[in-house]
C-alpha cells in the first residue's frame, strides 16, 4: 500500500461517520431489539430498572456528605449518570432508548408488522423498567441495605426531583426525551469514548432537573412507598406527563427530523 493510500485510510478511520452511516447502525440496532424474544426483553428490562436506581444511590451519597451551599447541586448530579453507565455499557433494554431505535425500521418501511414489534417491544420494556425501579424503591426503604442518614438523602433528593406540577414535569420531559436520543445518535461515533458521551448527556438531564419517566420512578416510587407521595399524585404530576414528554423528544422530535435528513439517502 502506497503511503497517499495509507493517509486516506488513517483520515477515513479519524472521520466522523457520515450521518447516513450513523442512521443505518442505529437502525440496524433497532432491528436487532425488535427481534429479540419478549422473555429477554422483560428480563433486560427489569435489570435496567433496577442499574437505575443507582443513580439515585450516587447522588444521596454525595448529597449525604457535602455541605449546604449554593453549588451542592452541581456536585450531587454528578451522581446522575451512574445508572445510566451501567445500562448503556451493558446494552440493557432501557425505554428512553428504544423512543429512537425501534422507530428508525418503522420509519424507513412502515408497515403493520413492525408497528405491532415497535408497540411490543416499548410496552415490555417500559413495563420492566418499571418493575425494577419499583423492586428498587422497596429494597432501599424497607431493608437495611442503607443506614438511615443515607435514607433520608434518598429521600430527600426524591423530593427535589418531584418538585414540579404536572405540566413543568412534561415539558421538561421533552427536554430528557431529546438529550437521550442525541445520546442514542452519538454513540456509534463515539468509539472509545461511549463513556463520556453517556455521562455528558446524562450529567445534563441530572443537573438541569430534567424530568426522565425510568430515573425519576424510582424517586416517586420511593416517595410512594414511604407515604409521602400517594399512587394518584404520582400518576398525575410525573408518570403520565413524563412519559408523554420523554415520548414527544425522542420519538416525535429528534427520531423524525434524524429520518428526515437522510431519507433520500438511505
């Protein structure tokens, strides 16, 4: 090999993936969740549930030990992404996720077939998600996997997250919705550093309070299971309004306008 092919080649490795190229491996990957069996989704599901709630574990401990002070916030987000980390680097089926991977195939060549696949496999995961977020919740209040000081953290960084009424929760979950879809995008171009694209996106749903329906069920579970939240309350101001939002920025927002820019091209 000559050594003008040899540049080409080291320039073409060092490049960017051309979006058409980005769009068919999230696609592809797409593919690949809507065929797998349903048991193997529940089961993924509910273990993303349950790396979740160690985002909320991260940031009491960090809550438990800083001091009150104006940038306590910033530091305690950090403890955000640690859930996340946990599912994207182990591929568990996350719901936020699939708002863009499962609609790519459907986009590309609707059709009823892959409508029904798209509707399955985003109720088993949302439904497992939740389950394992709801075993989680019940783990950390009724057991003494933590001391009652980190408890109280939990607790009362649970509270800072259900702070909103129902219509700032939607809203901001559109923002959520959209960053996880970027997030989605940017990891097949990542490479190596798939970590800090998980952790820069995650840190800015964590530190701008943006509401997430999988991170934040394991607050409001939380908040449920101890009686300071009632099982209406959470339905009505978080689950409901979150889910729609989250659903509206990946799936309507960034999932359209990603197929819209390629779909002459691919």
């Amino acid at each position: 090999m000559d050594k003008d092919q040899e540049e080409a080649d080291k320039v073409e490795e060092q490049t960017t993936p051309r979006t058409p190229v980005i769009y068919e491996t999230v696609r592809r990957l797409g593919e690949q969740e809507m065929a797998r069996p349903a048991v193997s989704l529940w089961w993924s599901g509910v273990a993303a549930g349950l790396s979740m709630s160690f985002s909320l574990l991260a940031q009491a401990v960090l809550r438990h030990h800083l001091p009150a002070a104006p940038w306590r916030e910033l530091v305690v987000a950090l403890g955000y992404p640690v859930g996340f980390l946990m599912v994207v680097m182990s591929r568990q089926q996350l719901f936020t996720e699939t708002t863009i991977t499962v609609l790519l195939p459907l986009l590309q060549q609707p059709d009823r077939r892959k409508l029904a696949s798209a509707l399955r496999i985003w109720s088993i995961v949302l439904v497992a998600n939740l389950v394992g977020t709801l075993l989680a919740a019940l783990f950390f209040a009724f057991t003494p996997a933590v001391d009652d000081a980190l408890r109280q953290a939990m607790l009362e960084t649970s509270r800072h997250a259900m702070r909103h009424d129902a219509l700032a929760a939607g809203v901001q979950g559109i923002t959520a919705g959209y960053l996880m879809a970027a997030m989605v995008w940017l990891i097949p171009a990542a490479g190596v550093a798939q970590f800090h694209v998980v952790t820069l996106m995650t840190y800015l749903i964590g530190v701008g309070g943006f509401a997430h329906i999988i991170a934040g069920s394991t607050e409001a579970f939380l908040l449920l299971v101890t009686g300071e939240f009632g099982a209406l309350d959470m339905l009505v101001r978080f689950t409901l309004p979150v889910l729609l939002g989250n659903v509206i920025g990946g799936t309507a927002l960034f999932a359209l306008i990603s197929h819209a820019q390629v779909m002459k091209e691919v």
